[in-house]
C-alpha cells in the first residue's frame, strides 16, 4: 500500500549490504525476464496454467459516521470463523490520516450493510497510523494475530478475533528504522507473515521492486526476525506492493503474488517456490496473461475498476500456515472507480471486491 508518509514507513535493514548482492543476482538469473519486462511463465503444482477470474461489484465501502469522516476502504484481509466473515482493513479519512476498521458478516450479499467498527476506538490501539492488516491464528501459542504497519512492522494479539477492541498495543516485530534502503528511495511495508513447520517468515515491499523476507524459528516467534535479504528483485512497476505468500494444498509448494502497476490499472503477478526458503519461479508474470488483471477478469455487473490491487487470497485455513485449497480460489481486492484518476493519493475513493476463480484448479 503507497503511502503519503513516507518518512513513517520504514524498516530494519542493517544486514542488506552483503545480502542485497548475492540474492539479486540469483533472483534475477532465475526470473528469466523478457524484453518486454515481463517474465516467462512456468507451470506449478495444483494451479491453473493460466486464470479467468469473475468480479463481484463493489461489495465493502467506507462508512462514514459523526467521528470517521472515512471516504475509502481498503487493504483487506479476511478469515471465515465461527460461520461468519470477519473482514479488516485500512481506512483513510478527509484529512489523509490512515487507520485501521473492521466489519463481519454471514454472506457475501451482507456485506454492504454490515456493521464496521473502527479501531482508533481501541484504546490500546488509538489513533496512531495503522494500515494494511493481516489476521491469522498462531496456533503455538493459541493466540490470533493481527500484522499491520505503524511504520515498522507491528502487530497486536488477542483471543477473540471477533471483537476488534481485544486487541493489545502494537509491538514491533523489527525495532531498527534506518531511512532509506539506498539512494534510489524504497521502504519497508505491506508485511506478510508465513510459517512452514520450523521458521516463521516476515515478507516486506518496498515499492521499488524488491521483495524482502526477514526470518525467526517458531519458537522464538514473535521475536527473532533477522537475516533480511531481498529473494526476488526486478523493476519498480513488476513488483511493486501489496504482496502474499500461501501454502499450496498443504505440500511444499508456495504461491506468491504480488501487485504490479500495469500500462492501465493495477494487476497481480504471481510466483512459485518449494519451501519457502526456495527460489522464487514466475508462475503468471505477465500483464496479458497475469495472476489476476483487466485481462483475464469478467465483470457481469458492469466493470467498476480497472484496478485489481492489494488483495489477499481466501485461505483454506485460519493458522500461520496460510494454506490454500487451489481447487477454490478467491481474493477479496481493491478496486476504484477508473474516474478518480488524478485525485490525491489518501483520497482516491477505494472499495473492497471479490473475486471467483471460474473453473477452479482444473482450468
């Protein structure tokens, strides 16, 4: 998620000298990319070789009320619990300042009327900046975890995903915050947190198309994280923000998408690696033929974006795992209307769509 305050948004890369070099060159050589600057599509494990997606319209949008003067919804990540759909995401009101808002429902049809609850109204929270959350159950320690950046990577924990003022105060999962990466710009945001059946991994953009992954064990998670490198690298438009890794039909197969700025709107690409200390492969790296784009997605409602941006894969369950059943494939996304072209960043009027995969994995 791009961001107004850039000087908040920043992360731990004192170790990225020796690591920068030596990952970029391995990543590079392996994404075999095309003159165009898009890169070669390869098969993976249980997923379609190519995708054709359909759009719902615009199913979440900001509510505002007599203190939340909220004109956007965006940055959602979503879980099934307890037969409903909890659903969090950022909000940005008139004034530009980004927080974060929640909202649950049974069906998908309720969404546009279900209730959403601001967590600026969570005491230990408050008004700080806070965007672009991931939720997910840790079951090690039996305790929900909700990702999201206060400028470092933070999170909150509770028992009860259901009730958004449990959530504890934000820590830090990397306290160091130098200013930049390197003289080109880019920052660390938009985090992901994955586990495989040893090590946690925190996944960070930097709007400069580099994907980093910091590292800590399962037992010493939250704590830990260390080792950050960059594990895929090419140009800023290519991989730009908004990324996620999953577990592929619990194997060893991971899929990881990542939004990219097209020639007209926003898509995603996507990328496959066994483990996930694996090598980065493309999967469906290509603006004609992407992850989910204009190009591969039908609108039967009438088309009300031509942006498919920061979204998150509907997972098969609820733990650290982020596992995916590829044979049921949907992805709550943002989108906006193409109209608001030229407005400034913090106002561009976002809503939350889904959307299905048609055909599912045998297509």
């Amino acid at each position: 998620m791009q961001r107004t305050l850039r000087t908040r948004i920043l992360g731990a890369f004192a170790v990225l000298a020796v690591a920068t070099t030596l990952a970029s060159s391995a990543v590079t050589a392996n994404a075999q990319t095309a003159d165009d600057g898009t890169a070669d599509e390869v098969g993976a494990q249980a997923l379609p070789t190519s995708y054709q997606w359909e759009s719902s319209g615009a199913l979440i949008g900001p509510k505002p009320d007599a203190t939340h003067d909220v004109v956007s919804a965006k940055d959602p990540t979503v879980i099934r619990h307890n037969d409903e759909w909890l659903v969090y995401f950022t909000v940005a009101n008139t004034d530009g300042h980004w927080s974060l808002a929640y909202t649950h429902f049974s069906d998908w049809s309720q969404a546009a009327d279900a209730p959403v609850t601001y967590l600026d109204t969570n005491a230990n929270i408050g008004t700080r900046y806070a965007a672009a959350p991931q939720i997910y159950y840790f079951e090690p320690d039996g305790l929900w975890y909700l990702v999201y950046q206060t400028g470092p990577p933070s999170y909150s924990t509770s028992t009860d995903p259901t009730d958004p003022h449990s959530w504890s105060a934000p820590k830090n999962f990397i306290d160091e915050t130098p200013p930049v990466v390197d003289e080109n710009g880019g920052f660390w945001l938009d985090f992901w947190n994955v586990c495989d059946s040893t090590m946690c991994y925190l996944f960070g953009a930097d709007d400069n198309g580099r994907v980093y992954r910091a590292e800590t064990t399962i037992g010493e998670f939250p704590n830990g994280f260390r080792n950050t490198q960059i594990v895929l690298q090419d140009t800023r438009n290519n991989l730009f923000e908004g990324g996620a890794v999953y577990q592929l039909d619990n194997t060893d197969t991971y899929l990881l998408i990542w939004e990219s700025i097209g020639s007209d709107g926003r898509y995603y690409r996507s990328y496959t690696a066994e483990g996930l200390g694996g090598q980065w492969q493309p999967q469906a790296a290509n603006q004609n033929a992407p992850f989910a784009g204009l190009a591969n997605i039908t609108f039967p409602s009438g088309q009300w974006t031509k942006d498919i941006s920061h979204g998150e894969l509907i997972r098969a369950g609820n733990d650290q795992t982020m596992n995916l059943d590829t044979g049921n494939l949907q992805m709550l996304y943002q989108g906006r209307d193409p109209n608001s072209d030229g407005m400034e960043y913090s106002q561009l009027p976002y809503r939350l769509g889904l959307l299905t995969l048609r055909g599912g994995a045998s297509c």
